[in-house]
C-alpha cells in the first residue's frame, strides 16, 4: 500500500513546519539497528539509527537517507523552531490579556536545558511538548501551578490555608476541591526555540520488560542503554503570566511570582529536574541580586579597608608610645640604620645622649627618635 506522503519527506521545507507535528506524526525511520547510538565500529559511513538520528532532524539539515553520520554535533542547530512573527504575535497577545486583568507577565531564561512532555508517547521513547499551533515547546499553566504549589508546600513550607487560598484548596487525599485565587497561563518562550540532542543511559536491563523481574535486577554491571531525547537550548527566555481571578485577589499575584521565581531557581520545571535540568532566572531579578551582590562585595571592602587602617593607626600609636616611654641609659646599644650600631656613652639634663661606637670612637650627639633601642648592654647584643 502506498502512502499519500513525499518519498522520505526529501520535498518538506523542515525550516516551515510546525515542528510538533513533524515531530510527533511524521516518525519515518524504522531501519534495522533503529536503536544505534554508539557505533560498533570507528568508520567514516558510520550512521546513527533511527532514534538519535530523529532527534537531530528535529533542528539540523537531513540527509538524503534520512540517517545522520556519528560526527554530526548534537548541541548545534542549523534552525531553530518557530517562527518568530508569530511566536511575537502570541506573547503579544498573551501579555496584553492579561494586562487588561490586571495581571502581570515576567520573562525568564533558562540556565540549565529544559525538557518538557518526556512522558508523551513516542517510538524513540522520550517524547517533547509542543504547542499545537505555534510548533514550539512550552510549559502548560497547570504544570507550573503544580511546580510552585509544590515548592510552596514543601520546600517554602506556606500554611495550608495560604497555599489553599493561592492554588485553591484540596481535600485529604489531596484533590483539588476549588480554584485558587491566580490563574497561572502557559509560558511561551519569546524567540524561536534552539533544540538539542541528550541521552539518558538507564542501567536497569530487562528489570522493567521482563516477568520475572527479580531474575534481573538493576545495576551498574549492566550494559546500559542509550534513549536520545529533545531538550531545549540554555539560555532561552520564556515569559510566564499570571492574573487574579477576582477584583480583591490582585495582591496574590505577586506573592505567586514571588513563589515562582523562587521554585524555578530552586527546583525547576519539566523533567529531570533532579540534575540541574529546567533552571531559570528572570533578569530583573537577576540583575538586581548582582547589583545587591556589587554592593556587598563594596560594602565589606570598604569595611576591610577601614580596619586595616585602624590596625595601621593603632600600631604606629602603639610604636610612639614605646619610643616615648624609652629613657635612655649609658651602656645602651642603639641601631641608627645602615648597620650604625653605637652604645650610650653620655646622657644630657636636656634628654640628649652621646653614642660612641664600640670602641668609644666617634660619638654622636643625638635625639632618641633619630634611633632605636637594641639592647640594654653590649654584652646582651651580643648573645643575640
């Protein structure tokens, strides 16, 4: 039977598409070693199978036979997905809706990779959320409502009543039994979104497949297995918005961004959070904390600076009143620099002294702050 479909899609503009679609309805690549990440052999014709090499078509030219050599990058895109005019359009849309609710949105970018819909069913296993229309991944409102009622409850610790009041209250098996006082809307990103290709090498062998599970226990001695899957780029902005639902719930919605910036630096959003995955930051704030960081940094050197100038000050005070609490004495040893070393020969009524040097030669009429104390005798110098 013959598909009403282009031969190997070779004729599909894959610049154009809605890469949603495309990607989770177009799957061609049922080839034989379909799971192939790491090549048996080192040679040049070398291909990846059918997983990893979907994964790629996701965001690089494809090759005529629709597999992709194993030097092809997996972190550079030669396209990204969406298009820009209307992805504009829609973040367009979205903040004015909710600015006319009295709403706010907050853009925020990623610092990590993002993935997002791992669950959705896929032949490579791993599947990506995309936005119906627009063809780019997104974060649905109830997965962020979720993420931040969860970090308000157990990494926040926030009163039942208050989580309730925000996110809407839930019962004792935990289901929900209202609506809160925020509606959360889906974050979109703001820019054509830049994929790239990750792996994950689970270690549990037939454990999950098999009947008899115990007969094939998990662990680090088992061949791993490859699974590509899509993620997002770093660094790619999304806006997220958030509106009251009544006249009187205005002030939640910054208590709620408050909860939601805090949980996308601390927890993250989408899967596999667990290892730094789904991180982001908004700007403003970041800018902000570097700014309050600048200022601290300045503030403890100017503190720093200033107690180390006391320690200077209160030892040269220190210094003076040694040098004006010495009364000289006859027999003395003082060091006026330059390897000067003289004894007191001569003390005057005015404080003045004569030093001589060692053998009582040359004496010098002198202050005692034009030298230093050594030694009470010359005998105690020279032990040392």
């Amino acid at each position: 039977m013959s598909m009403p479909l282009p031969p190997r899609k070779a004729d599909i503009n894959l610049r154009q598409i809605n890469r949603g679609l495309y990607f989770s309805k177009f799957f061609d690549l049922w080839e034989p070693g379909f799971d192939k990440i790491t090549p048996a052999s080192g040679g040049e014709n070398e291909t990846y199978g059918g997983k990893m090499s979907w994964v790629l078509a996701q965001f690089r030219e494809r090759p005529k036979t629709g597999l992709y050599p194993t030097g092809a990058r997996k972190d550079v895109a030669t396209f990204p997905s969406g298009d820009a005019g209307e992805i504009k359009a829609a973040v367009s849309r979205l903040s004015t809706l909710v600015e006319a609710i009295k709403g706010e949105a907050r853009a925020y970018e990623t610092t990590g990779r993002l993935v997002t819909g791992t669950g959705i069913e896929h032949p490579i296993e791993n599947g990506m959320l995309f936005h119906h229309t627009l063809g780019i991944p997104y974060l649905p409102g109830s997965s962020i409502k979720g993420m931040m009622r969860a970090y308000a409850r157990l990494w926040a610790k926030k009163e039942s009543s208050e989580i309730g009041r925000l996110f809407g209250p839930v019962n004792a098996r935990d289901e929900p039994e209202g609506v809160g006082s925020v509606i959360v809307f889906d974050a979109l990103p703001t820019q054509p979104v830049q994929l790239v290709a990750e792996i994950i090498t689970p270690h549990i062998g037939d454990w999950r497949l098999s009947e008899r599970p115990e007969r094939h226990q998990p662990g680090d001695w088992v061949s791993p297995n490859p699974i590509p899957f899509l993620a997002v780029k770093e660094n790619t902005e999304f806006l997220f918005a958030i509106a009251p639902r009544g006249e009187g719930d205005v002030d939640d919605v910054g208590r709620a961004f408050t909860l939601l910036s805090e949980a996308l630096d601390w927890i993250g959003a989408g899967a596999k959070t667990a290892i730094g995955f789904g991180r982001m930051e908004n700007r403003e704030e970041r800018a902000a904390r570097a700014q309050a960081e600048r200022i601290r940094m300045q503030d403890e050197l100017r503190i720093r600076q200033e107690l180390e100038k006391q320690m200077r000050e209160a030892e040269e005070l220190a210094a003076r009143q040694m040098a004006d609490a010495w009364v000289p004495a006859v027999g003395e040893v003082v060091d006026y620099g330059g390897d000067d070393i003289r004894v007191i020969s001569k003390l005057f009524d005015n404080g003045d002294f004569e030093a001589t040097l060692p053998n009582g030669s040359r004496p010098v009429l002198t202050d005692k702050n034009e030298c230093k104390r050594l030694a009470t005798s010359w005998a105690e110098y020279s032990k040392k």
